[in-house]
C-alpha cells in the first residue's frame, strides 16, 4: 500500500485533483489517499497558508500530490520544497498531439537544481546604489543534481545529457557548475555523452533545434526559465507536469497555478496533473501503471472528442476524466 499526501489546495488546483484523484483509484493500486489542507483557503480558516499538519503529513508520505496555490503559492510550495529537502526539480518538455505545440516530437527532460543558486532569496538590504542578491553554488547540491541528471538519463535510455550555464561571465559559480558537470560525466562517460552550452545559446537552440536535446542539467533561475520556455514549445500550462525529488520525499505537481479566471467552471484541464501523477507512479516503480496512464491520456488527446476549451475542446475537466477512465 502507498500512502499518498494529498494537498488540493485553491482553485482549479482543487477541479484536476479530484480528477486525478478519480483516475488513480481506477487503476488496481492500493493507495491510501490522506487529504491536507494549503493555499489562500486554508489561511483565511486557520490563519496560515501551510499549517504543520499538512508539512508533517507530507514528510510522513510516499509520495505526495499537490494541486495549486493561489496568492500564498511562494508561502506554500517554496516551503514544501525546503521542509522536504527536495533537490530535483524535473521538468518534462513533452508533445501531445491535439496541443497547441509549436513543434511535433519533442521529448526531453529539464533537471533543475531545487534547493540553492540565485533562490536563496539572499537578498541583501539596499546599498547606496541599488541592491545585492548572493548566488550560492556548492560542490555537494551541484554535484548530486549533475549526478540525478546521468542517472536519469542512464535509467531512461538517454544518450546525452547538456550542461547549461554562463561560466564565460561567473566564472567562478558557474565555473564551480562547469567543472563538476565534466567530473561526473566522466563517470558515465561510456554509456552517456556530455556536452554544455552557455544558457542565452540553449534559448536559442530550444526554438532552433529542440529535438536535439535529450537531458538538461541547469542551477535553479536558469532552469526556471529554460522550463517556462520549454512548457511555451509545446502548448500551454495545461499539459505540464512536474516533479519535486528529494532523498526520502517526493511531490507531483502540475506546473499551473489556480487560475482564478476559469476557476468553480469545471472546464480546467486535467491533463498537467494527471502526467504529474504518472511521473509519480514512476517514482515508486509502478511503470505499468505509469504506461496504462500515460496511454489513456494519448488515446484521448488522438481521438481528440473530449478536450477542455484550452485544447480547443469544449467538454469539462470531469468529462475527460471519464473519456481518460474509458481508455484504461
Ligand atoms: P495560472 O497558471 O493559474 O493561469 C495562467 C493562465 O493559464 C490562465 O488564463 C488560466 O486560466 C490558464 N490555465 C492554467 N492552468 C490551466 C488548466 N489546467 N486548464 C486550463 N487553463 C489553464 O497562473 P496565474 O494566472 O499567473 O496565477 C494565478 C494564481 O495562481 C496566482 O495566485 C498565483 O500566485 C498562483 N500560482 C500558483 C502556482 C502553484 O501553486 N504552483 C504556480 C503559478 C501560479
Ligand atoms: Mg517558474
């Protein structure tokens, strides 16, 4: 039996949650699905936006699924992400057909480094002639995100993995970042071929020539905007998922927010949450599950009856979780 934290939180992040939620106990697995409460709701009702029941529920779980947050998101996922140590953050650039991607065929993975870099948030007070923000890189964070990035790659029948940085200008963070990336490459160096790129080409290379990429490894800012750009190159904040990866602990999340402008309409599309739960059912190892799912949602986006109105669709997200149940 899994035990599965759930956190709905605000919004659509409610509407996909109980979607997927619906789709998961169809699938023949035992979970145990525990409900915690997070986001602009639950601080109106107990004060606080990520009370430590829903922290310690979390950290007590297999793996845990969180929806969306609305204002209180920073308050509550950037937190999460601290309280559970979680290092990786896997962004999967991905086409499904029926979407509004820019390009057919794209498929690679954006690892980014979680924990340090410019979000330290150290920001230092104002100077006299602006402000100061410190950039942290250390050998240990750099060093295992590099290393989850081979790892990946190795355990998912990659055979490249790119390094981005800006090593030309900070020469010593990103020269810290440039060299441990060659240190473990060299580790893999048989069975995975490395190469790195400055992040202002890699903007221009995931528009020019993005099927050439298989593996990304980045610090934390660069990888949050490469991701954004890779969710723009194949259609849209409804078909995003994400995975947060620490040592003990995991969390899945779509990479939206709670948009309040469709919110209470039932037409939120499911699909970034639901991919979120088959990189979770992933991470414990249930791969024919993960692919049963994973199928389930190709089937519906080929036949292309039952989309939300973002996919050009005009059915309701409950409508596609019964069309995605069908196809299982
Ligand atoms: P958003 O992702 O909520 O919405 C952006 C646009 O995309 C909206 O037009 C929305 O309708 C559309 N959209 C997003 N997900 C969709 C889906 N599954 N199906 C159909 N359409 C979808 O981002 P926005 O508007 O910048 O932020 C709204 C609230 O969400 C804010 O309070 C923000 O703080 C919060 N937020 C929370 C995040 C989190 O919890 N991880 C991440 C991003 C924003
Ligand atoms: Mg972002």
């Amino acid at each position: 039996m899994y035990n599965i934290a759930v956190i709905p939180g605000d919004g659509i992040g409610k509407e996909v949650m109980e979607a997927t939620i619906n789709v998961l106990e169809s699938l023949d697995i035992d979970f145990n699905f525990t409900y915690g409460e997070a986001g602009d709701e639950c601080k109106e009702n107990n004060g606080e936006a990520l009370p430590d029941e829903t922290i310690e529920l979390a950290k007590n779980s297999d793996a845990c699924l969180f929806g969306a947050a609305g204002e209180t998101a920073a308050d509550v996922i950037v937190r999460l992400r601290q309280e559970l140590k979680l290092f990786t953050n896997l962004r999967p650039v991905k086409t499904y057909p029926n979407t509004n991607a820019l390009f057919e065929d794209i498929d690679f993975m954006i690892v980014r480094e979680n924990t340090e870099g410019m979000y330290i948030a150290k920001e230092e007070e104002y100077t006299e002639e602006g402000a100061i923000a410190r950039r942290i890189i250390t050998d240990k964070a750099e060093r295992r995100i590099i290393d989850y990035a081979f790892q990946y790659a190795k355990n998912n029948n990659k055979s490249k993995v790119t390094g981005v940085h800006k090593a030309n200008v900070l020469k010593i963070t990103d020269g810290l970042f440039k060299e441990i990336f060659y240190e473990v490459a060299e580790e893999y160096k048989d069975e995975i071929d490395a190469e790195d790129f400055y992040v202002d080409a890699t903007a221009i290379y995931l528009i020019t020539r993005p099927k050439s990429f298989e593996v990304i490894v980045t610090t934390n800012l660069f990888g949050d905007i490469l991701s954004d750009e890779g969710a723009g190159l194949v259609g849209g904040l409804g078909m995003i998922p994400s995975g947060n990866i620490g040592e003990d602990n995991a969390l899945f999340e779509p990479v939206h927010g709670s948009a309040p402008d469709i919110a209470g309409q039932g037409i939120a599309n499911p699909f970034a949450m639901m991919l979120s739960a088959c990189m979770m059912l992933n991470y414990l190892g249930e791969y024919e599950a993960e692919e049963r799912l994973n199928s389930a949602i190709l089937n519906v986006l080929n036949e292309a009856k039952t989309l939300t109105p973002d996919l050009g669709g005009s059915s309701s997200t409950m409508e596609v979780t019964e069309a995605v149940k069908k196809a299982l």
